[in-house]
C-alpha cells in the first residue's frame, strides 16, 4: 500500500503572543532580521500535551498548506476529512466545514481554492476526495505529456483550455466559501503579494478570477514555468507572478497575522490562545537531494531552500506560541500516517513528535468538532464573515 493510500482510513482508536513577531515574519519572510530587541525572553521548555485541545472559549480555525505538492497534503486532508465525518457521523462533512480560513501556497493553494470556492448550491465545490479524484484522474491523462515531468499541475493549469478553468469558470476569490490567502511572488514590484478574500470583497481591484489565481501560486521558474500575466476583475491592478513558493513555502505565519489583524471578521481573535492552528508540512526530501551542492539543479536547489524556509516559520510559530505549542498548533510533516514526523519545540529545536501523523490527525478532528459544536450554542460569534455581493458559482466540468 502506498504511503498517500495509507492516510485515508482513520484509526478510530506565551499566550503573550508578540504581534512584531509574526509582522516581521510576514514582511521578511523569516530571513535578514537579526534585530536581537527581538528574541524572545527565556521560557522554561513544555513537553508535549496528551491530546491536542483547543481554547474554551472558542477558537479561530485554520488550515495551511505548504507547496510541498498534492500528494502528500491531499493523503493528509484525506484522512483528516475521513476521520471528521466518521466523529460525526456525517458522510458529506467537508473540511471547509470545520476550518474558518485556508492558506495554500504553490500546489497547497490549488487544494485551498478546490476545497474553500462555492459551488451552485452553496456548499464547497469539491470535497477532499472529489478534489484529489480530479487531479488523478487528469493527471493520468497528462502522463506522457511534457508538462507532467514538470509536475501535475503544469498541464492541469495550462492557459488554454486547462482543467482548473473548467472547474473554476469565472469564480473569483469572491466565491470563497470561508477566507483564503494564497500567496505569489510580484515580478511586477519586486514584492509577495497575498491574494485574499478579505481584500475582494472590500474592492475589485483585490478580486481575481480563481483560476488565475491558482496559476500565479504554482508558476514556478525552476521547473520552466512563465511568469502569469494577470489582472484584477476590474482590470486596476495588474500583477506579473511567479510561484508562491518562492515568497511564502510555509504561509502560516501569515495566516496568524491575517486573524490576529482582521477583528471584523474574527473579532474574538487576541492571541494564540484563541487559534487552532492546522500546518500541513511536506515529504521527506527526496534522496537525489543528497548530492554535492555542486550538482544539484536550479529545480533542486529551489526545493531545498523553500523547504528550509518552511522548517524556519515551523520553528518561529512553535515558539510564538509558547507553552500553547502543544495544544493549539499542530503540525503535520513527513511521509504517512504510521510515520513520526519532525517538529519544534520551544528552545530545543526540532524532534521526533511523541505521535504518528495519523493520531494527530485523528485528536484535531475531534477537536475541530468540539468547536463546531460549542458555536451552535454560542451567542457570541467567533467570526463574522464580510459579505460577497457576488452569487454562487457553477462549475462545468467533467
């Protein structure tokens, strides 16, 4: 059984929280700062809680995807999706259901815009399986092509008649069921940029067609991909974009900062203590990577460097949250769902997580749960989402 195979079935077996922090990791990208006003003060080292809890008084959900590909992130969301609809004991629970934002870069934010867009009827576009039953599906058909020894997704976002613009139509980020950020990189200004629903619904000159969205997020040079040449739905702003993963690999930092900053929509937000926090890591490295630096392509070297920023914001987040670390953000990181995967801990860097991939997943379900159902007899809103004057969207494809 393959290790993606073997994620799908579930077993059912410092609140201080420094905002400078996580500006400085948005803006900086984790790399140049070395201001050392901005250590941390000294904390005594937590061990790892049991079980995975979130705050009582209610918490801001949110998933991330890095761009480590659709493979290892689809098994993940797989089986936590699996897992949330056999705690419920609803066989169509989606898990835009029981997230309150998404982030994805790269092939992460293709999964973010399949799983969070509206569709006719008002419920997410695509579930976890139906998503990753698409990509397998057209991926296959692609398998001789040049484009899939690019990746899946280069002739799946083709700009011509591609898979993802039959899905999408003219969805925009409007249409997002719940927000979303998917980040590229501005060949334009020479900047990231964020794409998010926050900023299209406040002005069309921050709305772009879906489809292009996702297009920007997994341009990537190293593997031969042209920059996209794209405009907002107003045709104000225009943006020339590459790869997400090369401004953002990880965009859970700023994911945090989005809710910590947006109190109209997530009003209660004020510190770690009111987040739950998912991180879908990548894969172990393939073995190729272990090369002289000296023979390493452009393709490899891009891979190592947006894997090890990822590691960076894992290791900054950890420590941001503190002694919450283990209650209020989980990480999910390497190749299956029996598999221990690495992660951070305050002041000792990173080791082996006390549990599997699997249980992991199987303890924040249940939590995601507790807090679904917790706001049902809740007076008080944990988010208040900004309108889209924008209707449901209906997708043709096959």
């Amino acid at each position: 059984m393959s290790a993606a195979a073997a994620w799908v079935e579930p077993s059912l077996d410092m609140d201080k929280l420094s905002y400078e922090i996580f500006s400085i990791l948005e803006s900086k990208f984790l790399f140049g700062y070395d201001d050392p006003k901005l250590l941390l003060p000294s904390m005594p080292a937590t061990p790892a809680a049991p079980r995975i809890r979130s705050a009582t008084s209610g918490a801001v959900r949110v998933l991330s995807i890095d761009a480590a590909g659709v493979d290892f992130a689809g098994a993940a969301l797989a089986r936590l999706e699996a897992s949330l609809r056999k705690q419920v004991g609803d066989p169509d629970a989606c898990v835009a259901d029981f997230f309150d934002l998404a982030a994805g870069s790269g092939a992460g934010g293709v999964l973010a815009a399949l799983l969070f867009t509206r569709g006719h009827d008002g419920r997410p576009l695509f579930s976890v399986a139906e998503a990753l039953r698409l990509l397998a599906k057209h991926g296959r058909r692609l398998a001789s092509s040049a484009a899939q020894r690019k990746g899946i997704l280069a002739g799946l976002l083709c700009r011509s008649g591609g898979l993802l613009r039959r899905v999408f139509g003219d969805a925009t980020l409007r249409d997002a069921l719940k927000p979303v950020l998917i980040p590229c990189y501005d060949l334009a200004t020479g900047a990231p940029f964020v794409f998010s629903r926050a900023d299209a619904v406040e002005a069309d000159g921050y709305d772009f067609r879906m489809e292009e969205v996702c297009a920007a997020t997994c341009a990537d040079p190293a593997a031969g991909a042209a920059a996209v040449e794209m405009r907002s739905v107003d045709g104000r702003t225009r943006i020339r974009a590459v790869g997400g993963g090369l401004a953002m690999w990880n965009p859970t930092a700023a994911a945090i900062t989005h809710v910590l900053n947006n109190r109209r929509e997530f009003p209660t937000a004020a510190g770690v203590k009111d987040l739950l926090v998912v991180s879908l890591g990548g894969a172990e490295a393939p073995a190729s990577l272990g090369k002289a630096p000296s023979l390493l392509s452009v393709a490899d070297i891009a891979m190592i460097t947006g894997r090890a920023q990822a590691d960076v914001v894992d290791q900054a987040v950890g420590m941001a949250f503190g002694e919450r670390r283990a209650s209020n953000y989980v990480r999910i990181q390497g190749c299956g769902a029996t598999e221990r995967g690495v992660e951070s801990v305050l002041f000792q860097g990173r080791k082996l997580s006390e549990q599997t991939n699997g249980e992991k997943l199987d303890l924040v379900a249940a939590e995601l749960i507790k807090e679904h159902e917790r706001r049902k007899r809740s007076a008080v809103p944990t988010v208040v989402l900004k309108p889209s004057t924008t209707p449901a969207r209906s997708s043709s494809c096959c």
